[in-house]
C-alpha cells in the first residue's frame, strides 16, 4: 500500500529559504548556474539591447530557480533538521 504525500509545512520552507546555514552555498550556486543560463537564454536579447519587462522578470527567475533547487539539495541532505 502507498503511504500517502506529506506536504511541506509552508512556514518552514519560507525558514529554509532564508536560512544563513543554506544561503552561502545557495547564493554561489545561483550566481554561477544563474549566470550560464542568462547568457543561453538572454545573452541575445541583452546585445541587441532588446530586454522587455517580461523578459527580466524571466531572468530575475533564471537565478531563483538553481537558488531553491540548491536549498532543496541541502535540505534533503539534512532531511531530520529541515522536515521537508
């Protein structure tokens, strides 16, 4: 039988997110795979000074994604502190 999904507790997803002991590493892994997917996915539109408001929206986003991914990374190592 399928135990059934637990779903995370909001509250302590937003703590993790903006826990100093996750922040460092996820900061640097945002800068760096952030930076590589602006420039895949943005590089154009920024040299032919062509960026609307979507699409820096769209880039602002580029650099949250690997910043809760790596959140979730360190969290899943640490599963019994973080109650994901």
């Amino acid at each position: 039988m399928l135990n059934p999904i637990e779903l995370p507790n909001p509250l302590q997803i937003g703590r993790n997110l903006t826990a100093r002991e996750f922040r460092g590493t996820a900061l640097r892994v945002s800068t760096v795979v952030g930076s590589v997917l602006f420039l895949i996915n943005h590089g154009g539109a920024v040299m032919a000074k062509d960026m609307s408001r979507a699409r820096w929206l769209s880039a602002g986003l580029t650099y949250m994604v690997p910043y809760c991914v790596s959140i979730h990374g360190q969290c899943s190592g640490r599963k019994r502190e973080c109650k994901l």
